[in-house]
C-alpha cells in the first residue's frame, strides 16, 4: 500500500486470475482462502478452459468472473484473455496469477501488499510454493544458457527476496505499472515452460524479476496436469524444446535434440508408448520450427 499527497492510503488493486479445466471444486478452496481477507482484493477473474464443465458457474458472484474461452487454449492463450480483461478494467492493476489447484496462506494478501508498497520495481514476482507437507515445491528458477538447463529449485536462498532468472506461473504476481502495454504469454506454448519463456522475454526488455520468501501459497503438484499424462509429457517435450529455440544458441537446440531423439530411438523396443510421445512431440517441434523461418 501507499501513501497519497493527503496522507491517505491506498491499497494496491489485485485481480486474481486462474485458469480453470475441470477444477471446480479446487478454484472453490482457493477462492474460499482469498476471501478471508477479502478487502484486500478487486477481483477473481476465472478463465473457463472447459467449455462443456458448466459447474464453475455456482462460483461467480460479484467478485468472481467467469470468462469463456470457446476452446481449450492452453495455460498462455488462457492466461492472455484475462490479462486483456483486466488491463480494461485497470491498467494499473496487479494481478495475481494462480494455479487452481493452489490457496493462499491466511496472511498472504496483507503481506503482499506490504511487499509491494516496499517494492514498486519489481515487474514480475514469484511467490515461494509449498507443497501441503511443507516441502518446498518452487522456490525460485534457474537457467543455464550454456547446456540448456531449465531448474526450477525445491529449496529456499540464503536471501529472503533476490533476482531470479524466471518464477512459475503457479504464483506469479505482475505489476501492470511497469509496462507500457500489458504483458502477455507467447501464443506458441500450449502448456509448460510458457512462464519461463514470459519472464525471460520481459527480463530481456529490462524488467526485474524476483522470488522472494515474504508471500507463499501451498500447491497440491499436478492435481490437475495429471490427467491426461501422456499429453503432458508430450506437451513438456515439445514446449522446452521450443524454448531452447527462442532462448539459447543452436548448437545448444541441435545438442538437447539429438540426445532427446537419440534416447527415444533406443527406448522404441524397450518401451514403445513413452518413445513414440517423445518423437511426436520432437516431430511437432521440427514443423513448427521449419514454418516460423518461412
């Protein structure tokens, strides 16, 4: 919060935004767990990722809003539909980006505040995410250019607040104030490594990005993704690969390719199913490659 010229204070506006497939009943808890301090918030902006899943409308209210998507988007596409919305609204906002299948810590709205009233420069913050056992499932995100390593770190820094090279969209809170035009997922990702990519091309821009240990939320891990998971593990191929493409050199593309499309040949007699998902997601790859340098 901050103060004004007349010595009142102002409350930083946050809009939550979570994308919803099939998840009804978790976004219920985690809307439940933001409303225990629910003047310390504008808005849940619930993304309808599952157009046939009529049930997440005993959610909306007047302060829960329910978009429809048409289709299944992806996370990113999904993601873009709210940041539009609300950047209509108030494009001065904050906006508190969260996994369905997360929930806020009883004090975590008014730290937040605190938090950003201390640090305005901030333009993209990654909250630290516990696991419901207490082990720390995100607590900050690396990435090594040289060999291609993507690290999403499981333990705590020395330091309570630092710069780190991206944070997970799990719990990701973006600082409208710090961009001329609202920010926006790339439309290449359908789902994973879409937050990587999001703050490692707003770093390039200059924007600070930090994880810091003051806000946490607790995240039951793939409560949802695991659905369907040799989609997933299709898509997590697939959307590291192409993050490799945007974000390092060739020579590092072309070594994680092979060795990727090497081990799967191997793997062909041994185990059919997980090596045929790992050469479709690289043959989907290599298309989409080849028509974005046309």
């Amino acid at each position: 919060m901050t103060i004004n010229s007349q010595g009142e204070t102002n409350i930083n506006t946050i809009y939550f935004l979570t994308v919803n497939y099939y998840s009804t009943e978790l976004i219920k808890k985690l809307i439940y767990s933001i409303k225990l301090t629910s003047h310390l918030f504008e808005k849940i902006i619930i993304i309808n990722n599952s157009t046939d899943d009529k049930s997440i409308y005993q959610l909306q209210e007047n302060t829960t809003i329910i978009i429809e998507s048409e289709t299944n988007l992806g996370f990113g596409k999904a993601c873009n539909l709210g940041l539009n919305w609300i950047d209509n609204q108030n494009p001065q906002a904050i906006v508190w980006l969260i996994n369905p299948d997360a929930y806020l810590l009883p004090d975590s709205l008014e730290k937040t505040h605190h938090f950003l009233a201390e640090n305005p420069e901030f333009s993209i913050l990654g909250t630290t995410v516990y696991e419901p056992t207490g082990k720390v499932w995100f607590g900050g995100g690396k990435f090594i250019p040289e060999n291609g390593k993507i690290i999403a770190d499981e333990f705590l820094s020395n330091t309570e607040t630092s710069i780190t090279d991206w944070v997970t969209g799990c719990s990701m809170l973006i600082n409208f104030k710090n961009f001329e035009k609202y920010p926006q997922f790339d439309d290449d990702y359908f789902l994973y490594y879409e937050d990587f990519d999001f703050c490692r091309r707003y770093a390039k821009q200059g924007h600070k990005i930090a994880i810091t240990q003051k806000i946490s939320v607790l995240h039951q891990p793939s409560s949802v993704t695991n659905k369907n998971p040799e989609l997933k593990f299709e898509h997590s191929i697939y959307s590291y690969l192409l993050s490799l493409a945007k974000h390092a050199n060739k020579s590092v593309l072309i070594y994680r390719l092979l060795r990727i499309t090497i081990a799967a040949l191997i793997m062909l007699p041994i185990n059919y199913k997980i090596a045929s998902i790992k050469l479709k997601a690289i043959g989907k790859f290599i298309r989409h490659n080849h028509s974005r340098k046309k």
